[in-house]
C-alpha cells in the first residue's frame, strides 16, 4: 500500500463490476465483458485541500503520482464476493444513516475513469461520511467510436445491476439505497429498476433517491420503463439541458427526442413529468466550459457537493443546483456517441500508473475528433 500525503483525503469504494479481468499487470479490469460478476476493494487519495479543486479529478502527470498534487490509488484489490460482502459491511459501519450510493458511469468510460470520477464525486460532495460507497462498472470499451458496443455492454449489465441493488435493499444493516447514473449509465439503472418491478412486484422500498443525469435514453421508452415500476418507485430527479449538443447527435441518429434534453415546459412533457412526480433540474441557462453542454454537471465546482448536501438532507432541488458528469464530446453524424476524458491511467496498486506518451498522443486525437464534431454539430 503507498503511503498517503499529509492532509489528503483517502475514499474506500466497493467496486462491482460487469468487465473482464485484465490480462496486463497493469490494469485491474478491461473494456471486455466478464462471464460473471467481479468485485475489488479500492482506496483512492484525494490530494490536500487547497491543492485539490471541487469538481475537478487531477490526473497524474507522470508515473508515479504525487499524492501531494494528484489522485493516486493506495489500494486496489481484486476480492470474492464474501470478501466484497465485507468489505461493504466494515464501510456500511462508518455511515451513521447506514446508507449506500451507487454511482453508475456513462458511455466511454475506462475502469480508471469510473473510480477517479467517483471517488472525486464522494469526496466534494461529503457523501463518504454519510454513504457506503459502491461503484456499479460495466464494460464500456473506452473508446469513442464503439458506441454500439457500448450500449449492448449496457444492456448485457443490467441483470448484474438488479442483483446487486436487490442484494443491498435485502441487507438488514442497509436503511436507504441512493443510485445516481450519468449519460448512458441511466439505460442499465432504469433497466434494472424495471426488471426488478416485473420480478417483485416493485421496486425494492429501500431504493429512495435515482438522480438522472444527462441521461442519453429515448423520452418513450424512458415513460414506459417509470411507467412500468408502479406506484411504488423511488423519487426521480431529472437533470437536463436543452442544448445539450452532444444528445442532438443521438437524437439524430436513434430518432427519438432524448430525455436528457427535453424542453419541460412543453406539452407533453410538462404534464407528463407532473403525472409522474419527476422533479426536474433545468441546466439549460447555465454556463459551461463544454461547448457540447453535456458535462456541465462536472464544470461547476459547486455540483456534487450540492448533490451530497441534497442527498444527505432530501433537500428539494432547484434550477441552480446541478449534479454530476464527466466532460463529454460528441461525434460526427454518423456514429450517436459522446466520449469522456482522454484516458491513459489504470488503476493498479499501490499506485495509478500513467502512460504520458500514450494520454499525449490519445489527447491529439481528442481535440483533432472534437474539432471535426463540432463542425458538423454547428447550426448550419
């Protein structure tokens, strides 16, 4: 295990996970999908206030990484399932509430991505002292042009989601489960939310809170499957954005208005979203560094701490407060998909190792693939 810097912050997660174990001894787990259902057991420090930036994840820039100024892992392991049952017990202990927030990642997002993004998601926004955290990871490919694969690995994770949010709503030491999805992410938690009504009867009461953010799912299909969980449902809370740019593309070529920028002042939304009790988070008017406005969750250094505070209390959630994403890029006309941040970081232990050579070259292809997006994106 490495040793931590003075004033960093370290956050444990529970890790279970639809992807293949990694071949390399470099990487924890691929983009491939696994036969079954893996779990680990990760530490990552979180550099000093004052050094660390709210919303922000700092990669490292050379290997290894400082824990003074980057984040770093000081532990990662592969365990079994009684060994993650464990695990999640000894953290379950430290939340006074006793309860658990699953993070599920959106599309083109690598292991490494996953854990950084929701340890730094933990950590701004307070929940580690409130919620066990555990990371839902399917095998997305990291790759900005496998958007097909990306979507069946969804699909082929939903099951794997609904067992294991069955799992934590039958545990007596757990009080409330809150899941919190981005991008595509929100397909395999409405999935397994639906699949889990038609199984039981209802969704599990246990399942309070599902924060949707930016979700790259068809407005329809998103009705029939809320629709199809009963009375007995959690509490949604939609983030949208109108222009967000990079679910136009979607649209464009699935056909369908995504629910993640619908206008909800318009019919039939609006009275839809009423019928349904869906509180909706209106981002459209706020400003973001992302000229795709698919991230702005992740550009206002308030977000997730507003989101921990919201979630920690049930505070009622108003325009000015947004959630959670992971920058986002969309693609040309003829391939609906929206990639994360350039990925060179795995995470192995008892540090993240990086590959400046390869985040180098990968980040001109990035800005190159983002420049060709945005011309074909722009209003014409």
């Amino acid at each position: 295990m490495a040793d931590g810097a003075p004033g960093a912050t370290p956050v444990e997660m529970v890790v279970a996970t639809t992807r293949m174990k990694a071949g390399s001894p470099g990487e924890m787990f691929s983009g491939a999908r696994g036969p079954t259902p893996s779990f680990a057991d990760i530490v990552v420090s979180i550099p000093p206030d004052g050094v660390h930036k709210v919303g922000d994840v700092e990669w490292p820039k050379q290997v290894p990484g400082n824990p003074a100024s980057d984040f770093v892992t000081l532990k990662a392991d592969v365990i079994d399932r009684d060994q993650a049952i464990a695990t999640f017990s000894r953290i379950l202990q430290k939340s006074p509430k006793r309860q658990a927030l699953i993070f599920v990642h959106g599309f083109n997002n690598r292991f490494d991505d996953a854990v950084f993004r929701f340890a730094q998601i933990v950590h701004d926004s307070g929940s580690g002292t409130d919620f066990a955290p555990v990371l839902f990871t399917w095998p997305s490919q990291g790759s900005a042009f496998a958007y097909g694969y990306d979507r069946e690995s969804a699909n082929y994770s939903r099951d794997a989601l609904e067992n294991l949010l069955r799992w934590l709503a039958k545990n007596p030491q757990v009080t409330e489960i809150s899941i919190l999805a981005h991008s595509m992410g929100n397909w395999v938690t409405l999935e397994a939310l639906r699949q889990m009504a038609i199984r039981d009867g209802k969704v599990a009461p246990k399942i309070r809170t599902v924060l949707l953010a930016a979700p790259d799912v068809d407005v329809d299909i998103a009705r029939e499957q809320i629709a199809t969980m009963g009375a007995v449902r959690p509490n949604f809370t939609l983030f949208l954005s109108e222009d967000d740019r990079a679910l136009a593309l979607s649209r464009q070529v699935w056909g369908g208005p995504r629910l993640g920028a619908i206008d909800p002042d318009i019919e039939p939304y609006r009275t839809d979203l009423a019928r349904e009790k869906i509180e909706v988070v209106n981002l459209t008017k706020l400003k973001s560094s992302d000229e795709f406005n698919h991230g702005k969750f992740a550009e206002n250094p308030k977000a997730v701490e507003i989101i921990g505070r919201s979630l920690a209390s049930g505070q009622t959630l108003t325009d000015s407060r947004v959630g959670l994403g992971e920058r986002i890029m969309a693609t040309t006309a003829g391939a609906a998909t929206s990639i994360g941040h350039a990925a060179g970081l795995v995470v192995t232990a008892p540090l993240a190792v990086v590959d400046p050579l390869t985040r180098e070259h990968y980040g001109d292809q990035v800005d190159a693939f983002s420049r060709s997006v945005h011309d074909a994106a722009a209003p014409k």
